[in-house]
C-alpha cells in the first residue's frame, strides 16, 4: 500500500510506504490483524478506513492498479531509467521463474523490468522493497511529467484502461493530472518505523 498526500497550500506530495504485514485495527471486521488483510475484508472502501484508523489520516480516494497497468504505463513512457541496486533474478507478471534478469547499475528498464524491481524482496526486506517502490514510482511521475510525456496522456490512459478501479471522477482526475504536471512540486517519501 503506498499512501500519497497532496498539500496544495505547501505545493508538496508526499509518499507512505505501508508494509503488507503492518500489524493494524481493520474497522470492518473489528479486530486486529495485517493491513494487507483488509482489502480481503471489504476491498477499497474497507482497505482506506483502515489506513485512515491507522494513521488518523483522512483518505478520500483510492486508485488499484494491477500488474498490467503498471507495465503498460512504463512502456507507454517509453522506460525508466533507474540505478538497479544489485542483480536480480526474479519471476515476471505471468510467474515465470528467472524471466527477468537484472544487472546492478543505471539502465533503462522496460515495464517488467520495473515491476520485478518493485516486486522483489528476496534480497532485502519489505521496508526496503517499499522505499524502492517509492522511488520507482517517483521516477515514472517525473518521466510522466516531462514535455516528451505529456504528449503521450492520451496513449496512459488507454493503457491503462481496464487495468485501474478507482473512486476519482474524471473531471477530478484532470485536475490531480494537471497538478503533477507541475515538475516544481516535490515528492517525498516518508516511511513507517517498526520491527519485524
């Protein structure tokens, strides 16, 4: 689950890395059990009030992307380029065994090459996994906002298509595009403290 917040007033975003088994109060079943759990309860509308009990934050909306989406919207922007921490082998979006097979440095990644980055967590941990996460998606929102992409909104939201569910109405989505537009607006990240 990653968490973001628009400050309008401040003119910054901030990102929240919350772990898949972060220990949490689910409303909707009353009881304490993994965040990740949550959404299998109630879906959406189950999974923010969680967060919201959570973190005593409001949250008014949800965007659920699957795999597919993801990818198409890497390789709709034509790749990210990104500093690949050390070499991985990891499955792709279809549970193919060794499909992607990374080396470390600054390359350009492809859709599933992204994905299997953001998904892996065998060479590290969740907290890493999600900081990576973080700045993963980071990177496509810069790429996104870039002169050459903005060209390309029309061919993003194709690619996504059937791939998102989300509770933002179109005209409130043009107004969120519009400002993550603006490349002057920082995005930072922030991170939960915990143990496992």
């Amino acid at each position: 689950l990653l968490l973001a917040t628009f400050n309008k007033e401040k003119e910054n975003v901030k990102l929240l890395t919350i772990p898949r088994d972060t220990y949490v109060f689910v409303p909707e079943v009353d009881y304490h059990t993994k965040i990740n759990h949550a959404h299998a309860y109630g879906g959406p509308k189950a999974t923010m009030e969680t967060v919201e009990q959570c973190l005593n934050v409001p949250v008014d909306y949800y965007v659920r992307l699957n795999f597919e989406a993801f990818i198409e919207i890497v390789d709709t922007l034509g790749g990210i380029m990104y500093d690949v921490p050390y070499e991985i082998h990891e499955m792709d979006s279809n549970d193919k065994k060794n499909a992607i097979h990374l080396l470390p440095g600054y390359q350009n990644l492809n859709g599933e090459e992204a994905l299997a980055l953001a998904r892996t967590r065998k060479y590290d941990n969740d907290i890493e996994r999600g900081k990576r996460q973080q700045e993963i998606i980071k990177t496509v929102a810069k790429k996104a906002a870039s002169a050459s992409s903005i060209l390309k909104l029309d061919d993003l939201m194709a690619a996504v298509g059937d791939n998102m569910t989300t509770n933002i109405t179109f005209s409130e989505m043009k107004s969120f595009i519009s400002y993550g537009l603006n490349t002057s607006i920082p995005i930072s990240t922030v991170n939960l403290e915990g143990d496992g």
